[in-house]
C-alpha cells in the first residue's frame, strides 16, 4: 500500500484486508512516500505489534513507481510471496473471498498482471480497464506533447481539464465488469502481480516514472 498524508483511508484499506477470508496468508507492507505530517511514523506505531503489517518510512517522495518497487522489494526479499497486491490506500476490499479469488484465478488463466473490479462511488463507474487496449509509441509521444502543452497553460485550462478527466473517467469501463477481459491495459489502483512475473522483470513498474503513465508502459 502505497501510503501518502492520507491516514484514515490508510488505516480503513488495512482494515479491510485484515477482514477478508483467509487473512492471515496475507503480508501488508505499507510504504510511506515522505509524508510531511509524519503519518507514515503514526502508522508505524499503530501496527508495531502486529507481526503481519510492516511500515517503510521513505525519506523522499520520488514517485509512485519508486515507492511501489521498494515495497516489492521488501516482501520479495523476506517472503518471496505467490502475488503481489499493488493497491492504492483509498482502496476497500469489499470482497470477502478476494484472496480466494486470486488463487482460482491463477490457476485458471496463469496471469501475469490482474486488475478487480474497481468501483469509484464519485463518478459511478467501475474503473478496470484503464484502456481496453495497449497505445502506440505514435499515441504515447502524442500524449506527452499534449500534457506538455497542457501544464503550460494548466492555470487558464484547469476547469476544463477537470472536465474532461471525469469524462474519460466515466469512458473507461468495458460495460460488463462482470466477465474476464485479457489483453488490456489495468489501472493502476489496483493490481495483482505473480510471483514468476516478479522474479522475471525484477519490480513492478519498470522504467521508474514519476507519477504518469507507470500502467501503460
């Protein structure tokens, strides 16, 4: 759990994973981004006799990949885990067999990458796939031009780049959530890595970006 200022949502995200089925399979590792209001050393108190939960406190915030790859880091090291569950903290896992889910999963399809379900109550949408298919390098360095552009003129435009991030928002979902999708490209809320994926690419989110595209490439 990738942890940044926001304690409540932190502690309700571990809350939740300590109340699925099966638990106690699980290993938290929550990582601190540098948070400034010393949340990270808040948490850390919190969980210090619990032998399950781990807090890392990181001394700069450089970035969502970095700070997810430490984390990996960490539990590969110590337990060499069947999956790993890259989450956001604002995240609840509403599902009480979702631990059962990934393992019948895995020995369905054998994946690599697996994103759930993720419904977002605000925009009334489910979230999972970020794109239903893989960008070009020509879409890419479009991309890049356009935010280039974009963060010049972001304080004139701020409103209507709103806008238009709710609506792309309220595009994303395939329709029937309810059924598999492979080939696709996972928002990065949430995603399940296994084991033979993380031993191959040696971290999750490669090359190490700093908050933009980390699920795209």
């Amino acid at each position: 759990i990738l942890h940044y200022m926001g304690i409540e949502e932190t502690i309700d995200c571990v809350s939740s994973i300590m109340a699925l089925d099966h638990n106690s399979q699980a290993r938290i590792v929550i990582v601190d981004n540098a948070s400034p209001n010393d949340s990270g050393k808040k948490l850390q108190e919190k969980y210090k006799d619990n032998k399950n939960i781990f807090v890392l406190l990181r001394k700069h915030n450089d970035g969502f990949s970095r700070g997810n790859n430490e984390g990996v880091d960490f539990a590969r090291l110590r337990w060499h885990p069947d999956f790993y569950v890259i989450t956001n903290n604002d995240v609840l896992f509403e599902h009480q067999d979702f631990i059962v889910q990934v393992l019948d999963s895995y020995k369905e399809y054998v994946f690599d990458v697996m994103g759930p379900d993720i419904y977002a109550p605000i925009y009334k949408v489910h979230q999972n796939p970020m794109q239903l298919e893989p960008p070009s390098l020509f879409q890419v360095q479009k991309t890049i031009v356009k935010s280039t552009i974009g963060l010049v003129f972001f304080p004139l435009l701020k409103k209507h780049i709103a806008s238009l991030h709710s609506e792309g928002i309220r595009k994303s979902s395939v329709g029937n959530y309810r059924t598999i999708h492979p080939k696709l490209c996972l928002k990065g809320a949430c995603m399940i890595y296994s084991r033979e994926y993380v031993e191959e690419k040696g971290k999750v989110f490669a090359p190490e970006t700093f908050f933009y595209y980390e699920e795209l490439i």
